[in-house]
C-alpha cells in the first residue's frame, strides 16, 4: 500500500506538473539568481546550510514573516509549516503541535528547543502542564524539522523539531517599543534595545500581556454526564472556557569574542484552564508558572586549523501550579459522596534541569566535515506539591477528606521527587563522496540512569540531481523518553504511572524533491513513511473505574506527503501555498488514528502594494479529523481559518501601524476533545475555537 500511494504520488507530480518540475528553467549561467532568495537552516546538522541542501525536511519561519502574518505567538507562526497543526487541549487549551498526525493527549513528541536548548519538563515530557504561550516580539527566526532528530538532539526529537532562535545584539538596532490592544481585553506591550558596554554587546527585551482571554462555549461537559446518572444539576455547562492570563516574559544576551551568556524569564499568573482540568468547566480554577533559562557558551568555529569547539553550559529551571475544581460545587458521585464545595485539588511541580555539552567539529578529510559531541544532563523534579479536599475509595471514585482543604504533600501524594541522568555521545559525518552527492550518517547514543540505554543512527543522500532539483533520501530513527507522570504517578483520579516503561521509538523514511524554476519560482515534494514502536498511552486501569494507567501499547503506522509552492511573479507580491497529506493506522486494531485532519491547506498571499504599505491574507483549510478507537462520535469536520493583516510604516518616523483580523469569516471551528475512561466523552461538543476577533498594534523603532 505504501508503495502504491509512493508511486501514485510521484505519478501524480511528474504527469500533472511536468511543466513545472522537468519543463527547461532558466540556463545554468542564472544559477546565483536562482538561488538567491533561499533560506538557511542550522538545524539539520548544526552548521548553516540553504534548505535545498540540508539532510532534512526543514522549514524557516523569519521574523518578517511574523509581523507580516500578524502571529501573537509560537502556535500562530507554525502554522505555516506544511505538515504541522497545532490543536488544544482541554487543560488549560494548551497548544498541540501535531506533525505529521503524529498526536496524543500531553504532546511530549514534538521537541522543542529555545536557542538551541530544549525547554522539555519531565513530569508530562512537553512544555508543562501550564504553559503561558511564547510571544513572538523577542524571536528572530523559527527552523522547523519534519521528521526524526534523535541522532543529533537525543529524547524526544520524534515527529519534528522546533528551534526558536531569539533575537540577540546583532538582530536589534537601537531601541524597539510597541504596543497591541484588541478582542478579549487584550493589552500588551513590549521594549528591545541594543547596545554597548564597554567590549560588551548585549541585548534586553520585555514583554507583558494581560487578556481575559477568548470565551467560546461548552455546551455539555464530564459533569453533565454525572448528573443525567445521579439525577443532579450541578454542571456550569453550557458556558464559556476560562482563558483570561498575566504574561511576562524578559531577557538579557551578552557577547564578547567567543563568549555569550543568555538569561530569560517567562511566567504567568491568573491563567485560566480552559474547559477544566477534569474537563468540567472550572470558572475559578487558576494556574501559573515560572520559568527561568540561562546558558554561557563558549564557541570558536576556527579553534585550529581544522578544528572548531563549542561548549555550553546551561540551566533551566520551572514551576507550575494549577488550582483547580476538578468537579463543581454539589457533584454527587455513585457512591453517595456529595462535595458541597466542588472536588478540589491543587498539584503544584516544580522541576530543574542542568546541561553540559561539547561538540567537536573537525574538517581535515577533504570533502568530509566530522562533528563529535558529548554530554550530561540531569533532570531533577525536586518537589511536588497539593492540596486537596478528597481521597479516593476503592472503586475509584472520591470522598471527602475531612477538615475540608489538606496539604497531602507528605501523605498522599500524586508523584513524589524523582530525578535522573543522562549521558550521551554522537557522531556524525557529513561527506561529499561524489560531485553532486552528499552522504550525511550520524548515530547518537544516550544513556538513562532511570530506565536505559538507547542508539538512534540517520542516514541522508542528498543528489543535486540538475542544477536546480535536489532529491533527497533520508532514514532516521527517534525516541521520546517516557515523563515521569508517565512512570511514577500514584494517587492519580485520571492518570497512574508504571515505573517499567520502555520508551517510544520511531523510524522514518522520506524521499523529498526541492525544484527552483526560476528566482520567482521554487516548490517541493516530500513524501515520507514511518513506523512507531512501544506507544506509550494511559490505558483502563482493571483496579479503578475511572483510572488510566501508562503502558506500553503496541505501534502506528503512518505515510503520507507535503508538497508546496512559492511564487513572486512581482518584487512587491508573494503567493505561497502548501498542501499536506496523511493516513495512520494503529496496528494493534487496525484503525485510522484520530485527532489530526488527514488534509490541510495552506495558501498565503502577501502584497506591499505601496513601499509602505503590506497586506498579507492566510486561509489554512483544516480537513476533517477521524476519532480514536473506542470514540462513537462520528468524524470532527473541516473548517476554514482567515486571517488578514494591513501593516503601514509611517514615513522615515520608524513607527509602524499593524491591525488584524482573525478568524475573519467567523467560522464555528472546533479541535477535537479525547476519550476519557472507557467510551466515555467528557466534552461531547469537542473544543470550540475563537470566533471573529482582531488587534491594532504599534511599533516604533528609534
């Protein structure tokens, strides 16, 4: 079967765009006007490279692509990427990069890195269970990785990779202000400067938001359903999300010669949770986090003649805290317990991880440039914390505790502390055997102190197979290691862990075609298969009613292609479109998996119909989304999402107008929501998006 669609997809290119990918482009004596728009990526080997040449399937979001866009945050700007939708959760509608389809209820499989660093919690092995949203004011670019990227960035590197580069001294001229007001009671404001302290060049920004957030409305929640059995009325539904926040976010970047030292804050307070962290609507629940980042690296590319050296060392340190009424005030539950004041509890984690890295990068072999890297991390959940009004009886369900609100931090904790170790070490070589062949092979292997050892090698040939098509062949293994939720919760009324986990592994292969028709014109077909291995999912527990249990659970299949296309038939007119494709199938029961549209469309239109003027419209067609095994509701239908942004430079003033509109044709669209235990759907309705809403803002650069 994969060979077939393989085939048929190639077919399908070659026959339907023989015009476009074979016709006779420009002579050979164009070549640097071919290519002199191309972006470049460090991600795919960790030196800069154009995107046509890079052993990957990479993407490059810029920083003129985030203000022309009119993105708010990280979620935004990716969706650009062909492949990649990024849904909600029900908790606190916390983004859910999917790649590829590749989807699940924490999303720990997408690694995500800030300059370089991943910013990986190990409780849930995601971004954390209150993640306030990265703005965008600070970042410089975004490089995006569709595909395996254990062999050189280790845990978690498994459906793609995301590294935000954050702009430092170079990227920022003088002193930047602005300010955004729209939808919601949304403000926030923002300042960046640049400067000089003696041999010193540094950077510092801020960043504060506060929203009450959108209000979409649940019509049904897990309440509803426990009141039709107990014949109460206790639920909030119908009625709104809660997605009301205070966002901060600053940081400072230091150079000198071969010496950077970064330092960054980002932290939330009053942050709603969504549809409820139980998934009955929770109005008064609140989270908030805080999360510190600093790294002092030391690089010289030129250390001897052949020989360059980096050497890092960095930090990261987080909290989150979630208040929460995991079922309102008056719910009554079939053992008879009535909770007058709600079921409430309170899990507080707060984790740090330390790093050192040193990588090698030798260059004496002619036509071969080797890099070595080795280092240690550790990861360290160092407390947990709660508070809670009830325990669990041996049917699973809740009774009350008495004395109301306890701190059971000693006594009955959901995870105690747990921390763990890795070592690793990696190898890759990137060699050009033959003209208009490159052979990139890399293996990785990394060492767990708390469950094992694992060895992830990448293979990729790239073939300048004309002057201007690159094809490309590319096999990779990943892992995600299993969080420590995963492993060590206990006294859990949704989720118990299993210390004897092995992690999730994944090999991927990709055949990919990068064409330059001309200066204007560029597309480009990737059509990859891929098979996971041990799934890790929370899975009916036969000792509770209600709880799940981690487990290993057999693998998925999947297969599918991204094609796109840029064209700049004008210097002032940009069209680019990208069309993705995928099909999964969990092999346990041989079933579509659900959750991820199986097709989407991108199409961006961007006109600087004046020098001073930009208008950029993006319409992204969401296709409908299958349910997972067990779901009796039928398939989550498309939708379509308009965004339209007017940006307009006052002059030589250096200030700059901007409004958006998004959402512009109002459109009911909706993520899909999860099983619960058993057949159960908590939020039958699913997660309703944001209607129509927009934002002015303005920029002054000085």
């Amino acid at each position: 079967m994969t060979r077939r669609f393989c085939a048929a997809a190639l077919g399908l290119l070659l026959a339907g765009h023989s015009g476009f990918l074979f016709a006779k482009g420009p002579a050979e004596s164009d070549l640097s006007l071919s290519y002199g728009n191309q972006q470049f990526v460090s991600i795919a080997t960790g030196t800069r490279q154009p995107i046509s040449q890079a052993p990957a399937v990479a993407s490059v979001i810029t920083r003129q692509d985030i203000l022309r866009t009119g993105a708010t945050n990280l979620a935004e700007a990716l969706e650009a990427v062909p492949g990649v939708h990024v849904s909600v959760s029900s908790a606190g509608y916390i983004p859910i990069i999917q790649i590829r389809g590749i989807t699940s209820e924490f999303n720990p499989r997408v690694l995500v890195l800030i300059n370089g660093i991943p910013i990986t919690n190990a409780f849930l092995g995601n971004r954390g269970q209150v993640w306030p949203g990265l703005p965008v004011h600070d970042i410089q670019r975004i490089e995006v990785i569709r595909g395996p990227g254990s062999a050189l960035y280790g845990a978690d590197a498994y459906a793609g990779v995301i590294n935000v580069i954050t702009r430092g001294p170079d990227d920022i001229h003088g002193t930047e202000t602005g300010a955004r007001a729209g939808s919601y009671g949304t403000e926030e404001g923002w300042g960046l400067h640049s400067g000089w302290l003696g041999p010193v060049h540094y950077a510092a920004s801020v960043d504060l938001l506060h929203t009450r957030g959108p209000h979409p409305t649940i019509r049904r929640d897990a309440q509803t359903a426990l009141d039709r059995l107990m014949g109460t009325s206790a639920s909030l539904a119908p009625g709104s999300v809660n997605l009301g926040k205070r966002r901060g976010e600053a940081r400072l970047d230091f150079k000198l010669d071969h010496w950077r030292l970064r330092m960054g804050y980002l932290g939330s307070r009053d942050q709603g949770v969504g549809a409820g962290g139980n998934e009955a609507l929770d109005p008064a629940g609140k989270a908030s986090s805080d999360r510190y980042d600093a790294d002092l690296t030391w690089h010289d590319p030129a250390l001897t003649r052949n020989w360059g050296l980096k050497t890092q060392v960095s930090y990261f340190q987080v909290a989150n805290r979630t208040d929460l009424v995991l079922f309102p005030p008056g719910a009554t539950f079939p053992n008879g317990q009535t909770f007058p004041n709600g079921v409430i509890g309170d899990p507080h984690v707060y984790e740090r991880h330390t790093r050192l890295d040193v990588v090698g990068l030798y260059s004496g072999w002619p036509g071969q440039t080797w890099r070595i890297g080795s280092g240690v991390s550790h990861e360290n959940l160092y407390r947990a914390t709660e508070r809670k009004n009830y325990t669990l009886d041996p049917g699973g369900f809740p009774v009350p505790l008495p004395g109301g609100l306890v701190d059971v931090t000693n006594t009955d904790p959901f995870i105690r502390p747990h921390d763990r170790y890795v070592s690793y070490l990696f190898l890759q070589d990137e060699w050009g055997f033959a003209r208009d062949w490159d052979l990139t092979a890399g293996v990785r292997y990394d060492h767990y102190t708390d469950w094992g050892k694992t060895v992830n090698p990448r293979l990729a040939l790239v073939w300048q197979t004309r002057y201007n098509l690159t094809t490309k062949f590319l096999y990779g293994r990943a892992f995600r290691a299993p969080s420590f939720a995963e492993q060590y919760n206990i006294n859990n009324p949704i989720a118990l862990g299993n210390p004897n986990l092995n992690p999730e592994t994944i090999d991927t292969y990709e055949t990919a075609f990068d064409y330059q028709y001309s200066a204007s014109l560029r597309g480009g077909l990737n059509l990859f298969y891929y098979r996971m291995h041990d799934l890790i999912r929370f899975v009916n527990d036969p000792s509770s009613p209600i709880a799940r249990r981690a487990q290993n659970t057999g693998g998925q299949d999947g297969y599918g292609m991204e094609t796109e296309i840029e064209w700049q038939p004008l210097d002032s007119y940009t069209l680019r479109a990208n069309y993705a494709y995928q099909h999964a199938t969990d092999e346990r029961i041989h079933h579509r998996v659900g959750n991820a549209p199986v097709n989407e469309v991108y199409i961006r239109s961007d006109w600087q119909f004046r020098p001073e003027w930009n208008a950029d419209l993006t319409i992204d067609w969401v296709g409908r989304r299958y349910r997972s095994p067990g779901d009796p509701r039928p398939p989550l239908g498309s939708y379509t999402w308009v965004d339209f942004t007017l940006r307009h430079a006052l002059g030589n003033s250096g200030l700059e107008l901007a409004g958006s509109v998004r959402n512009v044709l109002n459109q009911g669209a909706k993520e899909p929501s999860l099983l619960s235990t058993g057949s159960n759907v908590n939020l039958p309705g699913d997660l309703p998006l944001p209607g129509r809403n927009f934002y002015v803002a303005l920029d002054w650069n000085f």
